[in-house]
C-alpha cells in the first residue's frame, strides 16, 4: 500500500534536509546566508498561518527570514516601498508577498513591483514568461512540488497523457505549461469549469493533477486504471467524529479512486508539504546565484 502512495511528507523533508546541507556549504564557504523577506497585510488567518510555518522552516533550514506585518488598510504606497526596500536590500535573497491581498491592493501591480530576480514565488510576469519559453526561471513552489514529486515517485512524464483539472495563475496554467517543457515532454490537456466531457477528457490521462477548490470532485469513474493521481485541493468538510468538527479532504475521492489508480498523492501529506519546500530551494538556489546572476 506504501508503494502507491506518494510521500509528500518525507519526500519534503527529504529536500529540506538537502538544502540544509547546501545551506551549511554556502555559508561556510562563501559567507552567504540566504535571506527571505516576508510580507504580511491584514489579518487574514489562514495567511497568518502559512506566513507562520514559512518563518518556522527558514529557522529550520538556518536562513536569515524578516517579517513584516502592515495594517489591513495599508496604502499601495506604503507597502511599495516596503518591496522597494527589500528589492535592494542585499542580505534578502527572496521577497514573499502573501496573497491573496485586501481587496483595495492591485495584486498584479505588487507583484510587478518585486525585483524579478528575487521573486521566489515565480509569480512576476518574466518568470511566468520565461517559464513558458523553457529558459532558467524561478517556477512557482505548488507547480515545482509536483513535478520533484513525480520525479522523486519515479512516475515518468515523457510521453505521458497529463490532464490537469483547474487553470489558475498559481497552480493549473503553470504546472501545465512546465509539464510540457522539453524538460518533462508530456502531452497536457488542461480542463476547468467550462470544459464538456471532463470525465472522458480526465479517463485518458497517464497523470491526473486535480487543482479545483471541489472537496472529492474527482471519483473512480474519472480516471484510467493504473494512472498517477495529484491531488492540490485542500478543502474543509465536515466530520462530526473528529474533535473540531471538520477534515481536510483533496479534490479527489481518494478511498474511491485508491485501488483503481496506480499512484496517488493523500491529503493533508501529499502537494501540500511540498510547496514550503520548493520556497526554501529556490530561495537557495537565488543566493547561489544559481537563477539570475
Ligand atoms: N497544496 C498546496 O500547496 C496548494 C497550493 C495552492 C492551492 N491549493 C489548493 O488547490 C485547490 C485549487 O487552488 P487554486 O488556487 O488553483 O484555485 P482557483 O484559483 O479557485 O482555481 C480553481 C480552478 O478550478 C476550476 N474549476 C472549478 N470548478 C470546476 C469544475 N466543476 N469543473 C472543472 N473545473 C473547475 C476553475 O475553473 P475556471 O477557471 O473556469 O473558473 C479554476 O480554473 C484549492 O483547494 C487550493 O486550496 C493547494
């Protein structure tokens, strides 16, 4: 049963464990510790969270992190500046803004405004861009955590059927458009909610990457025998028989789709570790100088 499922729990832990050695190298060897800047708007929970946790893995993996929290009503002003002082501050190797911003921020605008060669997110247009044409770029950390998960899982990409369900600027549109790079050579399909015929579309995919925000959307009836699941959804539903009230479930059924598939990622333990993970290799690999010059 271990064998079907993908780790994303150890293989995270895996990669943290391989930047921190690099980390270790870098720093006794050239002086360089590598720096991550954080900026937090308003009091969004769930944001608080994640900004939390990547803050705790910086600590960690021995990184030099700065946290700065602004008011819910900050002016886009203000909080451009805060970037334009990271941009040029020499100590930070990446700046993370976490989104999704107060409603009254343009969220292009701010991520426009990031050095690109700090934009460890690979959110800024050029990294977008440069992504597609193939060439050296930061990818986004969701997107990243699935393909070093295929790879780490031995699920070959080349030639492959990839469908992925969902086209987002964060996850659907570039995982597909990274899957079909001459560095993974699969064959990508990408369906979202005004596609007809998913089930059919979805049932000849090799790999299915289920990016949604719909708890259990994806059934046995979805997919081929023997195919390689990727399951992004986190979503919350109730279960009276838990403490809280509530679980975490993924956007695929998983008990339903378990014995038909050949690989499949759970949730929570599956994308979700992963994303941290790839945020604290590219930070790395933007202080190695290993990106952009
Ligand atoms: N594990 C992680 O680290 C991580 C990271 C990011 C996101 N997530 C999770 O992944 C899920 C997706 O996130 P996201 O940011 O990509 O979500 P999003 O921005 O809401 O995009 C959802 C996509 O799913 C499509 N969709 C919605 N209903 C559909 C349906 N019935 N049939 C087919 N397609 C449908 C939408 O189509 P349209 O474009 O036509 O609206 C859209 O493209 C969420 O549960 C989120 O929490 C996890």
């Amino acid at each position: 049963m271990e064998n079907k499922i993908i780790d994303g729990k150890s293989i995270s832990s895996q990669i943290k464990a391989e930047v921190k050695t690099e980390t270790d190298k870098l720093k006794s060897e050239k002086g360089i510790t590598p720096g991550l800047a954080f900026i937090l708007v308003g009091e969004n929970p769930a944001s608080k969270v994640y900004v939390k946790s990547k803050g705790k893995a910086c600590e960690e993996l021995g990184f030099h992190s700065v946290t700065e929290t602004l008011p819910e009503n900050v002016s886009e002003e203000v909080l451009l500046e805060l970037i334009s002082k990271f941009n040029d501050d020499e100590k930070i190797h990446g700046i993370l803004t976490q989104l999704p911003l107060p409603a009254h921020l343009n969220q292009q605008r701010v991520i426009e405004s990031l050095n690109y060669k700090k934009d460890v997110d690979g959110f800024h247009p050029l990294n977008a861009g440069r992504m597609v044409l193939g060439e050296k770029c930061f990818i986004p950390c969701t997107p990243y955590g699935i393909v070093e998960l295929l790879k780490r899982s031995n699920a070959e990409t080349e030639g492959k059927n990839v469908v992925v369900i969902g086209r987002s600027n964060i996850v659907g549109k570039p995982v597909a458009n990274l899957l079909m790079t001459t560095k993974f050579n699969s064959t990508v399909t990408v369906c979202h909610s005004k596609t007809k015929n998913i089930k059919d579309i979805s049932s000849r995919a090799d790999i299915l990457i289920a990016a949604i925000g719909k708890a259990n959307f994806v059934t046995k009836d979805f997919i081929k025998e023997g195919c390689v699941i990727i399951d992004v959804g986190i979503n919350r539903i109730e279960d009276k028989t838990k403490k809280n009230g509530f679980r975490m479930v993924g956007d695929v059924d998983f008990e339903d789709c378990f014995d038909k598939c050949g690989k499949i990622t759970p949730v929570p333990g599956g994308v979700g570790p992963m994303t941290i993970a790839m945020l604290m290799k590219n930070t790395l690999d933007s202080a190695k100088g290993l990106i952009y010059e």
